[in-house]
C-alpha cells in the first residue's frame, strides 16, 4: 500500500475518499466535526502541493435517492471554514454537471460532492458507478478508516480502476496503531469488551484469546457469560443460545492462563428508564423481575486494579447503557481508569469513543479510533476490503 506521499498530485485532479458522516442536530447544525478534523492533514498536503482537491463522502443511509437532510451542505460550509477557504459543493458526485466542474478546477482549489450514497452503485460496489467517480481524477486517495470494511464502489471497486492509487495520513495512522497494540505489543496486553451482544464480539473475542494477557468484559454481553456460570440474571438482556459458548471461551481462558474478569456487582433498575428505582446489588443476588443496566462500584474497582500494571490496553463497547445518567457511571468509570493507566491505550467503537469525548478525558488516551466496525474487523483477525484495494495493510517503502 502506497502512501500520499509517494505520489506525485502537483497540478492533479486528487479525489480524497473521508468520512464525513457526522452528527447533525434538527436545524442541520453539525454537533461534532472530529471526523473532518481527523482528515484535514491529509487535505492540506493535497493543497500544500498544489494539488486540486476532490472530496467524496457519504452520509447517514439515504438509500440510494436524494435526501434532503442527508446533504453534505452543511460539511461544505464547516469544512470551508476550518481550510480557511471556499469549498464548492456539487450537486452530485457523478454526471456531465460535476464534470464541468471538475474540468474547471486550479489548482488548490477545493470541490466537495454530493452524497455518495444518493445512488445505489456505491453501496452496491457497482464498476459502472465505480468507473464515472475514478473518470473524475488522475489519483485516488482513501483516507476513510471507517467505512474500510465496507465493499462499497468509493472503496473497492475504483481502487481496483485505479493504477494511481493511496491511503491517507489518517488510514495509515489507524493501522499502525492497531498493529502496534496487537501484533507486537507491550505487555500485559489488557483487552476490555463490552455492549450489549455477545454475538457481534464473540469472533474478535476468540481471536484476541491467543494475543492478550488479560480480559476484561462488561456490559449486557457480561450476562451472558455470567448465566454460563450458573448465576440468576433476572430480566436482564442475554443471549441464550451462546450461553454454552461462552462458558467455552471463559474455560479456554482458565486453560491458557488469560485472567478473564466479569463484573460482580451490577446497577439493576425493573425497567430502562431515566426515572426508575435503581439498586446495586452483587451478581448473585439479582432479584427475578430486575436487570442489570451498569456494572456497579465494586466492579468499577476490581476492572481498575486489572488496568493498573497494562502496558497495552484495547477497548471496544460500554460498560452499561451509558446513554442515561443513571447507568452512566460504570463507562466513565472505565474511562478514568484508562486515562490514568500508563499503558499505550486503543480506543474503537462508536459508542466507546462517545464516552470517552463526553467525560472529557480524550487528551488522556492515546488513540480514540475513528471506525467501529472497521476496529472490530481488525479485532477479529480479518483484513479490511478497503485496505487490501490499495494493496494490504503494510507500506510501501
């Protein structure tokens, strides 16, 4: 895989694939502009060297007709200002209009699409749609970690088209810090999961059994796990046909020697609401028509004392459903304890990296990642379809 700065963009038509897909409020304002931080540096080199900068995006799931509310009008005025120059919007991503405006363009000059996913080819992987984005540029460049697990035409097929072809400061950055944390990592090497489902964790858990030194679950999932250990959950959510494959996973553990921590406490409230009677209560002592929603006080202190001599942590999924106050404090919690570890410490997963944002403790980690479900890819021990377009996860020298 090629980085950007080993092809030549002096006086070309770059055409740079992010993630713009950011919050908006009701008033179409944008609540939080990481995403188009996060890829700024990779744009300002395409500019520094005199590059004409072609931008392309989706957002949210219009699926595949014009939207309204799902235009990037909004990233083209945020963007302009934090470049400190005009951003052109086009009114699609394809056809003889944006073509136009294309073949107008100087260099250092800055022309954002529209919305990707307005047409049905992109999500589809389609060539043809493929082909009419790559006929708009002379170098592609993917600097969109997150949507790298998706086969979709901006990601796959027109890196397949294109001989001119890189990955972006920030993709590089993803990967290298992956592979520092579990391909040669300092150690111990602690990896925390949590959330609600084992089911979309279970693969990356089995991969990682053979890479960490510790694990540490939380999270509805931990109910699962529990149950596999004879205890009464109550009504809290667990998946019951992976109940005996997580008393597996949990034994694999014991037999390798991994220290695989559970919560012992929980929150439980008889209902998920912001206003309902909450307890905390031992794991053991559940009552029936109760759910646990957070991992309690004395959970919150045994997971910190697992963190305290990490050299490497990684960490994917909540520790309850932080989202209300009430059960917000296991995950921030987990935040704190991570912040004040010395370890190198990886954070991936949407809801994971909100937690970290609102507790205000993001300068503390070292690396909060931009794409969940491309982090949970890697944590499974697969490759990215988007990364292995361009050639695979190692650099070309």
């Amino acid at each position: 895989m090629k980085s950007i700065k080993g092809l030549d963009l002096e006086g070309r038509r770059v055409l740079v694939r992010v993630d713009f897909n950011v919050p908006l409020d009701d008033q179409q304002n944008i609540t939080d502009d990481t995403r188009i931080r996060e890829v700024l540096q990779t744009l300002k080199y395409v500019l520094d060297h005199r590059g004409k900068l072609i931008i392309m995006s989706h957002m949210g799931r219009p699926k595949g007709k014009f939207v309204e509310k799902y235009s990037l009008n909004p990233v083209a005025k945020r963007l302009g200002r934090l470049l400190g120059q005009e951003v052109a919007l086009a009114p699609d991503c394809i056809g003889p209009e944006v073509e136009t405006m294309v073949s107008d363009m100087k260099p250092e000059d800055v022309l954002l699409l529209e919305n990707l996913r307005f047409h049905e080819g992109e999500e589809k992987n389609d060539p043809a749609f493929a082909a009419a984005l790559a006929a708009l540029c002379d170098v592609y460049i993917n600097d969109a970690f997150a949507v790298c697990h998706r086969k979709h035409a901006s990601v796959c097929a027109i890196a397949e088209q294109k001989e001119e072809k890189g990955a972006g400061f920030l993709l590089i950055k993803e990967i290298k810090y992956f592979q520092d944390a579990m391909e040669n990592p300092r150690r111990p090497l602690v990896a925390i999961v949590g959330g609600a489902k084992v089911s979309s964790k279970f693969s990356a858990l089995e991969n990682m059994m053979s890479k960490v030194n510790k694990v540490i679950i939380g999270g509805a999932m931990a109910n699962t796990f529990l149950k596999s250990m004879g205890y009464s959950i109550g009504k809290s959510m667990v998946e019951d046909d992976l109940v005996a494959a997580a008393g597996r996973l949990r034994q694999r553990a014991l037999e390798e020697g991994i220290k695989f921590y559970l919560p012992v406490d929980a929150v439980v409230a008889q209902e998920l609401d912001p206003k309902a009677e909450t307890k905390i209560v031992p794991f053991q002592e559940i009552p029936d028509d109760w759910m646990a929603l957070d991992i309690g006080p004395a959970t919150s202190m045994l997971f910190d004392e697992a963190l305290y001599n990490a050299k490497t942590i990684v960490w994917n999924g909540p520790m309850g459903v932080f989202e209300v106050d009430a059960f917000s404090r296991g995950t921030l919690s987990m935040v704190h304890s991570v912040a004040d570890s010395f370890a190198l410490s990886i954070v991936g997963g949407g809801d994971t990296d909100v937690a970290v944002h609102s507790s205000g403790q993001k300068e503390r980690i070292s690396y909060i990642s931009t794409g969940g479900g491309a982090f949970l890819k890697l944590l499974e021990g697969k490759s990215l379809p988007g990364v292995d377009a361009l050639g695979g996860s190692e650099l070309a020298e």
